[in-house]
C-alpha cells in the first residue's frame, strides 16, 4: 500500500504551493486569491525513499449544498480520512484563526498523524504565528516557506518520523 498524505488547512495558507514543492510539478493552481484550486490533486512524492501520494485539497469548491464552512469541513474529513498522514497547514504571516481551529479539532479527532506546518514563515514576519501555533495542541510546529523552499527537508524528517 503507498502512503497516503493530505494537505489541509483553511484557503490561502499555501497548500497547493507545499503541494507543488513536494511533488516537484505544477499539478495544482496557485490563487492570488484565496480557493482557486478547483479540485482536490493527487501528485506521486516520496517518503524516506519509498513512494508516497500527495493530496491537495481545495476545501470551497465541492458542488456540494451548504455554507463554505461545512463544505470545506465535509471536504477536509474526507481527505484526512483516507490519510495515512495528515500535514496540516497555517499561515505563520496571520497566525492562528477559527477557521484554523475548526480544522485543527477535525484533524485531532481523526486519530491519524498529524504534522503541524506553520507556512510562509520565510523571514520575521512569520515567528509570532509559528510560536501561536502551539496553541493548536498538534504538537511541535514545522516552520516552512513552501515558496522559498526552506525548511522543506525538516518537514521531510518529520514525515519519515510518522511514516
Ligand atoms: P492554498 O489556497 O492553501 O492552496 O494556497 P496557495 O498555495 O494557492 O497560496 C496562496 C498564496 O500564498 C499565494 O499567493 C502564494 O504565492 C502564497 N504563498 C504560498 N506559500 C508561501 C510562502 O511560503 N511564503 C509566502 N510569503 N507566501 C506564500
Ligand atoms: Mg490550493
């Protein structure tokens, strides 16, 4: 069986940009705005070696009834249901919101691993998110910039520690 790990987290934290640097390819939409990816992507990566399917979730945009919070729930569950690991991700820029905590609660209750991912956390614009990440009870952020690729190979370490 591959390994199985979904990004989520609330739109415009940088999801399918991890997504992106992860996979090495441009499978998923990057929005300026938040919610551009239209569906939910699938990439090959790998996980100490071995190899591992990458999930990117879009949250918005299942044509589904209901407000954009209970879509972006239903959508979330899903994906972290069928995770073997989940990478949650927040903006260290904005630090941590409700929205953030919603996911958070969905993601603890899961029982599957989760890795905390404090994004956009290039620079000293992103410390105080990083640190009010703790707040969340996921334990230890990982402090990344999926755009600048930094602290990539930490979070690659983290995810052979859960694999
Ligand atoms: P998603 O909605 O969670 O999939 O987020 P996207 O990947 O579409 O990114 C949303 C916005 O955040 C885009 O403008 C990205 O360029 C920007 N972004 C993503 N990663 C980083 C990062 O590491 N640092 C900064 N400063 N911006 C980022
Ligand atoms: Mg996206």
């Amino acid at each position: 069986m591959t390994l199985k790990v979904a990004i989520v987290g609330r739109p415009n934290v940088g999801k399918s940009t991890l997504f992106n640097r992860l996979t090495g390819r441009k499978l998923a939409l990057v929005a300026p705005m938040p919610g551009l990816t239209r569906d939910r992507r699938e990439g090959a990566f790998e996980v100490a070696g071995q190899p591992a399917t990458l999930i990117d979730t879009a949250g918005l945009e299942d044509a589904e009834a209901g407000s954009i919070a209970e879509r972006m729930r239903v959508q979330s569950e899903r994906a972290i249901a069928e995770a073997d690991i989940v990478l949650f991700v927040i903006d260290a820029r904005v630090g941590v919101t409700p929205v953030d905590e919603m996911f958070a609660d969905i993601a603890r209750q899961s029982g599957h691993p989760v890795i905390l991912v404090a994004n956009k956390a290039e620079g000293s614009a992103g410390e105080s998110g990083v640190y009010e990440a703790y707040s969340l009870g996921l334990g230890d952020p990982v402090a990344i910039s999926a755009e600048h690729g930094e602290g990539i190979g930490d979070l690659h370490d983290r995810l052979e520690t859960e694999a």
